[in-house]
C-alpha cells in the first residue's frame, strides 16, 4: 500500500468539490482531478452559442443544504441569487394559467377548496420531507448488523416517524411509496393543478403518475431549504456554475488542488487497497485513499474493474437502474417570448407544461417503450428575465427541462429522431407561445445519450441512478456499498449514485467526506 497521505477525488461535479472542501477544511491533502475543462459536472454554466449562457443541466437550486452553504461560507466565496422564491406557473394552453407558491395557489379555474387545501397539502408534504431531510444529513444504517451506530441511526429514523404525531405517521406510511396521481386525486379538483403538481414527483425519474415511488420522489425534491424556505426555488447569478465555482473556491482556500482536463483511466491498485489513479495521458497520482463522485458503475466497473469485487456486488451494480429520461432544452431567443395570457412580471417564474394527469402519464407512457413523448412535459426557466449577464442585451436564454427522452430509445438518438423530438417539443411550445418558433436564434437539445457523453453519467441520469425506495437510503447505490465506503480498501464514493441521490445538495459529498474521516 502507498505511504502517501493524499486524498484524490475523481470528478469535480459539485458532490466531489463539497467532498474536497470538508476534507481540506480538516487538514487533509487533497486532489480533485476533474475530466473536463472546468468542475461543476452537470451544475455548470456554458456558452452554448456565442453570447448565450446557460445552465447546462440544473438550471434550478432548491436542494443544497442550508448547512453546507454556512458551513462552505458560499457567499464568501462569491454566490449570489439572481431570483429567489421563485413560484410556479402552470401554463394553460387557453391563458388561464395558475401560480402556485410555498405557500399559496391563485389564478386559472381554481376552486375555492382546491385554495383551502393546497397550504394544508404543502405543509404536510413539507414535514413528511424533513423527516427526509434529517436521515440525508448522515450516512443510512447498515442492514442486519448488531453494530451499535447502525442500530442508534435505524432508531433514529424511526423516532424522526413516530414524532411525525400519531395522523401524520401513519399518513406518511401511507403514501412515501406509492404515486402521486392517488394522492392529487384524493385532495384537488383542478386538472391543472393535479397535472403541475405531479410534475415534482416525475422530473428525472422514469416514473409517470401513476408509478409508485412518485411521492417518494417529490419529498426528496421538497427536501432543500435554500434561503430558509423549504422547497423554495432560486436561481444562482451567473447560472448554476456559479454555485460550483464557490464551491471550488472554497475547497481551493482550505488547501484543496483542483486539476481540470485530467479524466482519470484507472483507480490503481495495491494488493486489496488503492493506491493511486492513472491519467488518460498515463500519469500517475499517488494516493492513500480515493474517493469517487463518478456513477458507481463506472467507478467500480470502468476505473476499478469488476475483478476486484465480489461477485454479489458486481451483479447488484450491474442492476442499478439507471437509465436517464430527462432532456434538456436549451433556445437563444432574439427577444422576451410571449406566452398567451401570461404577464410580463411572470415571465420569469419557473413554468410548467403539465396540463393534467393523463396528459403526464400518456406523456410517460412512450417512454416504456423506447419512444420519446409525443407531446412532452416542460418545466422551464427563462433565467435573463432576471439576470441580464447570461445574453446580449435584449435577448433571452430558455432553459427547459423536456420529458421523457429515453437513453435507449428505439433506433438510437440519430439526427432524425434529435430533429422529429425537437420539433415536439417547439411544437408544444408553440402552443402556449405561438411566436416563439420565429424568435429562436438557435436551438441546443441534450438528449440523455449527450448527457452521458458530455459529463460521463452513464445513461444520462439526474440522479445517477434511479431515485426510487429500492436504491434509496440503505440500499444506495446498492447494499453493501451504501455508507460510501466500499468493501475495497480506500475506495469511497461520494457522488449523487449515493445517499441521499441527486440534486444539486451536496449531501453525499459531505456525508462521504465524514466517512473517510471516521474510517482513518
Ligand atoms: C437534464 C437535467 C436537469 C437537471 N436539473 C436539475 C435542477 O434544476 N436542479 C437540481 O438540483 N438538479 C438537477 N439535475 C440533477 C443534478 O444536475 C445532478 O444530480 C447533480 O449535478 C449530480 O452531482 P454530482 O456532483 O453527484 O455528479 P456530477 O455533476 O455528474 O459530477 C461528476 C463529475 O465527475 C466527473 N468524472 C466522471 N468520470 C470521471 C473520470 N473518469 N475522470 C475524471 N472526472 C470524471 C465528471 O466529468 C463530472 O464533473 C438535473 C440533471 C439533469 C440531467
């Protein structure tokens, strides 16, 4: 085994830049060897036609927590909001659209009780994801042991439950694994607001409303509390780059290296522990040990190599799901697109394309069967509403998310099968902004086959790997590997394949970096 005290940390997405941060904040040297040019992985900000800037990926923050950003000191280290508090548009195809905020639903055809109940839904979905919120502050119990911390950190989930208050325990029991059309259906009346709502619960999972895990997926999604407001949306000036970037400085000023342009070929072995990495280029980094913010398949499959696992864990990697259906939409538009109805100060809201349920499900639906949607779900941002950096004066960014576009689609994601998805979705567009198509200057699609190519998530996945009860929690990425540490001597993984999953939080970096820190 080497002597050498490094740490070096494969990929600078922003788990891997948190990880390098706490580690270097505790006096650690560490190394954080990033493939591509600039860290941030799929939070980054790019120039994708000269002038334009956009998110790449996440254009949204609502996940990263509280904590990490005092702790970080991330406005010292330069990150500004160019909007909080985002609300949430539902558009509607007649100009009747709703709003929905942390708090309260106005606007479209929204009955006066669908306005009573939705603070009541809101509050309890709110709770029911703190109990979340707590158990992705440190590492899921390990199944099956009499190990004391395993069984203190099992009693403490459970008690987080029990203290929900006997209703809202049993609530939560209730519905934590099952689909969203149920619970929308038992407590709303407005298609609209069903449609939109559901939305939360399907973004960057292969689930429609009707697939259990949905409200499973929308707690997880309401569990962040950026500025102090839980589920609260916000938009980072300078796009989400702007996020990393602070989150590289302040690795960089706790003594962290970052190495851009390196992507490593190979974790290298010592006996049964690492003891370094090899470049593409064939350098070679010694390192005691190695932590990992790559997927877990291709850490331990494409760096690691399966003959260094047993075979019980080959197989439960090989197994993870985790095939991406979320694309990105990306449009330079030569002025402020207008949508039928909508006003000028909504522009800049986060808007939704969810018109109903069935609409959503039938949207999901082609999905199962290596199809892209016909008519595609959108939950979109027009960030230079808000922050005029991003393009030439006058001009806009439309930065969509657009479901579902399977990673292995019937036929593969050819130009005709890019151009005919495209169209689908301009073709939605159009329908809630009929001049749009004449404003675009040029059109970006990231289909989750770029996704995979471009930031090295093997298939394109938001979360890395399915975000669902059976890979979450003690079972993420799979048993065995679930506290970060692997069953190989110094490897650790950090990344959103790993408690508590994907979103720009942070949570794994951190709760990897305390791993390493107990294990030394
Ligand atoms: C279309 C889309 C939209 C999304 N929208 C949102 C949103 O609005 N809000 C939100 O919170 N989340 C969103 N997400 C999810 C979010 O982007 C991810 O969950 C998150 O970025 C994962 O962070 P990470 O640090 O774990 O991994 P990544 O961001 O994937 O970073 C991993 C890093 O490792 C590097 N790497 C991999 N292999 C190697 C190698 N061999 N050598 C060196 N480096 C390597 C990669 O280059 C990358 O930089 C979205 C995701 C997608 C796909």
């Amino acid at each position: 085994m080497t002597d050498s005290k490094r740490i070096v940390i494969v990929g600078g997405g922003h788990n891997g830049l948190v990880c390098a941060a706490y580690l270097a904040k505790k006096g650690r040297e560490v190394m954080v060897v990033e493939a591509a040019e600039q860290v941030g992985g799929a939070a980054v900000t790019r120039e994708f036609t000269p002038g334009f800037k956009v998110s790449s990926c996440a254009h949204l923050l609502y996940l990263m927590d509280a904590g990490i950003s005092r702790e970080l000191g991330l406005e010292t280290h330069g990150l500004r909001f160019a909007r909080q508090d985002l609300a949430t548009v539902a558009l509607a195809a007649d100009g009747k659209h709703l709003t929905y905020t942390t708090t309260a639903v106005s606007g479209g055809d929204v009955s006066a009780d669908d306005r009573a109940a939705y603070p009541k839904y809101r509050r309890r979905m709110e709770k029911f994801s703190d109990v979340l919120a707590k158990l992705y502050t440190r590492e899921p119990p390990r199944l099956g042991t009499h190990n004391r911390k395993d069984l203190m950190s099992a009693a403490r989930l459970a008690l987080d439950i029990r203290l929900l208050g006997r209703d809202d325990m049993r609530e939560f029991l209730r519905i934590a694994g099952i689909n969203m059309f149920d619970i929308l259906e038992e407590q709303f009346d407005s298609a609209l607001l069903k449609g939109a709502l559901s939305l939360d619960g399907m973004l960057g999972g292969s689930l429609g409303p009707r697939s259990n895990n949905g409200v499973f997926a929308a707690l997880h999604r309401l569990s962040g509390q950026v500025g102090g407001t839980r589920g609260a949306l916000a938009l980072p000036a300078g796009g989400m780059g702007s996020v990393t970037a602070a989150l590289a400085q302040a690795a960089q000023m706790n003594g962290a290296t970052i190495r851009t342009s390196s992507p490593v070929a190979s974790i290298l072995m010592d006996g049964d522990h690492v003891c370094g990495v090899e470049l593409e280029g064939g350098e070679k980094i010694d390192a005691g040990i190695v932590v990992s913010n790559a997927d877990p398949r291709t850490t331990l499959f494409d760096l690691l190599g399966a003959r260094h696992l047993e075979a019980g864990i080959v197989r439960r990697v090989s197994n993870i799901r985790m095939s991406g259906k979320a694309a990105k939409l990306n449009l330079a538009l030569n002025g402020a697109p207008e949508f039928t109805g909508l006003g000028a100060d909504q522009l800049g809201e986060r808007l939704v394309i969810a018109p109903d349920l069935v609409y959503v499900e039938h949207a999901f639906n082609h999905s199962k069967y290596g199809e892209h949607s016909v008519e595609p779900v959108m939950e979109i941002t027009i960030p230079t509403v808000h922050d005029t950096t991003l393009a030439p004066s006058g001009q806009h960014v439309l930065s969509a998310v657009v479901q579902y576009a399977p990673y292995d689609l019937k036929g593969g994601w050819d130009e005709a099968a890019r151009t005919a998805f495209t169209n689908q979705c301009m073709e939605v567009l159009g329908r809630y902004a009929p001049k749009i198509r004449e404003q675009v200057m040029h059109t970006e699609l990231m289909t989750p086959v770029d996704i995979e190519r471009e930031f090295r998530i093997t298939g394109g996945h938001w979360h890395h790997g399915e975000l669902t009860l059976d890979q979450a929690l003690m079972l993420r990425p799979v048993p065995g590997l679930a506290q970060y540490k692997t069953p190989v001597g110094g490897l650790y993984l950090c990344g959103a394949g790993s408690h508590p999953g994907g979103g720009v939080m942070g949570a794994a970096g951190r709760n990897a970096a305390a791993a390493v820190l107990s294990g030394e």
